[in-house]
C-alpha cells in the first residue's frame, strides 16, 4: 500500500506545483475571449489531442461553438475565419509541426492563439498570444 501513497503523494505534488504556475490574469482574459470568440477551435496531436479533446467535449457542454483539429490539417479543413475566433493550441514540448501549421494558419487570419504547453519559450509559446504552461 505505501507504493500506491508515495504514487499519489508525489502526484498531487506536481499538480500542486503546477497550480502555483497558474497565473490568474491569463486565465480571466482567455476565459473572457472563449466567452467573446465566434468559434474556438482546439488542436492537438497523439496524447495532447486526447486532452484537446476532453476540453473541447467540456466546452460544447457549455454550448461553446467548438471544433477539434487533429488529423487532418489543411487551410481547407480549418474552421478558421477571422479575428472573432480563437485557438487552443495543445503541445507539450510546443514544436509539434502539425499544432504549429494551425497556429501559422491562425496568425495569418487574425485568430486569437492560446498555447498549453510545458516549454512557454517554445515556438507555440512565441507564436501565441497567450501561454498557460
């Protein structure tokens, strides 16, 4: 039984540790522009689109206009249209091609980007206009 307590004690160890980077100001404005964006369309690859797509299933729940990107990536497939949108771009070393062609995309259209990333100096991190690590 103490493997399965030191498992969980060291995990809510780095949940806590991962609270605290958590900066308040950020998470008001991006959740003032979910509440402002005509559509948000969240994308990520392997693992991280299984989280992108747990948050995008959160965010139709709460009747959020919402698509997930993440096999297909093409300017023909993308939602994007404009400045009224805005992306989730989820990539935990924040170099994943894919997520960065969206975000190339986003920029060029104006969208407003969000990166979830474990490296804020990444190129997602420099790209986005807002960076939750």
């Amino acid at each position: 039984m103490s493997v399965l307590k030191d498992f969980a004690n060291a995990l809510l160890k780095e949940i806590k540790k991962n609270i605290e980077k958590i900066d308040e100001k950020i998470i008001n404005d991006v959740v003032e522009r979910i509440r402002r964006a005509d559509r948000v369309i969240v994308v990520g690859m392997g693992r991280s689109f299984v989280v992108a797509r747990d948050f995008a299933i959160r965010l139709v729940q709460l009747g959020i206009n919402v698509s997930l990107v993440g096999e297909e990536v093409s300017d023909v497939y993308l939602p994007i249209k404009g400045e009224q949108d805005l992306v989730f771009a989820i990539s935990g070393s924040g170099e994943t091609e894919e997520v960065l062609d969206v975000c190339s995309i986003a920029r060029e259209k104006g969208a407003t980007i969000v990166a979830v990333t474990s490296y804020p100096d990444s190129t997602l991190g420099k790209m986005a206009d807002y960076v939750i690590e």
